[in-house]
C-alpha cells in the first residue's frame, strides 16, 4: 500500500510543474490548492484512489502508532508521524501535516504529557481531514464509491 502511494506521488511530482504558489495558511484542514494541482496532474481514476488510498492509510499509521505509544517506542512513534506528514501533506491535509510533524519533533524529545497532548490532537485531525476529504471524493467523483 505504501508502495502504491509513493508511486503515485512520485507520478504527481513528475506531471506537476514546481508549485509558485503561496503556503497553505497554518492550521488549514484542507488546502484546496492541492486538491486542485492533483485534479490537473493526474486522470480522475488516480486523483480518487490517492486521496482514497491516503484515508486507508492515514488509519493504519494511527493504529501502528498507538501501538508504539502502549510499548513506549518513541522511535516508532517519530517514525509514524513522519510518515504522516508527507502523505498528508500530498492530499492537501495540511493540518493532518503539521499535527504529525508536532509528534515527530516531540516523540524524538519532548516531554510525555506534551507527547501524548500531540498524538490525541493528530488523531482528531485524521478524523476531521479524513470526513472532509470523503465529502470531497463525493462531491468531485459522486459515480466512484469508497471501499471499506
């Protein structure tokens, strides 16, 4: 699964001219601009299966990284996050990014009150990106439907 992701990322990057536009503000659920660049860069098929493939996704990372929270393995905590921050990054989940770049920089260091603060917050935006990212598959590709 993460094979295909990176694929397809490397595809977008590939198709997609440098972006000259402006960051996402800090704190944005969904970066609109990214959705869009992914529209233009890639055929409906594959826009729907990366954002689709990114919702799968983004919960098995979750639930790998409540497993290394239960064993106190922060490494495998930072590497989750880390994970997280470009995948998220590339669906336009800006948000979902900043909250597991927050993890990544605290499991490595930080804190376990401040640890544990920043995981619960990056599960809530998962949930948050993820429902709006569904509402956004359905109004952009309403024939195509998720599969559980």
């Amino acid at each position: 699964m993460l094979s295909k992701l990176a694929r397809l990322a490397e595809s977008i990057a590939a198709a997609a001219p440098p972006p000259a536009a402006k960051p996402a503000p800090a704190g944005l659920l969904l970066d609109g601009e990214k959705l869009d660049a992914l529209k233009e860069a890639l055929p409906p098929e594959q826009v729907h299966d990366f954002v689709a493939l990114y919702l799968h996704s983004a919960q098995d990372h979750l639930k790998l990284m409540s497993e290394a929270e239960a064993a106190g393995d922060r490494a495998a905590i930072a590497a989750q996050a880390h994970n997280l921050v470009s995948m998220a990054g590339n669906v336009g989940a800006m948000q979902t990014s900043e909250r597991a770049r927050d993890v990544a920089v605290l499991a490595r260091g930080g804190d376990a009150a401040a640890l544990a603060a920043a995981v619960a917050a990056l599960k809530m935006s998962v949930a948050d990106s993820s429902a709006a990212l569904q509402v956004w598959l359905k109004d952009h590709y309403p024939a195509r439907q998720l599969s559980a």
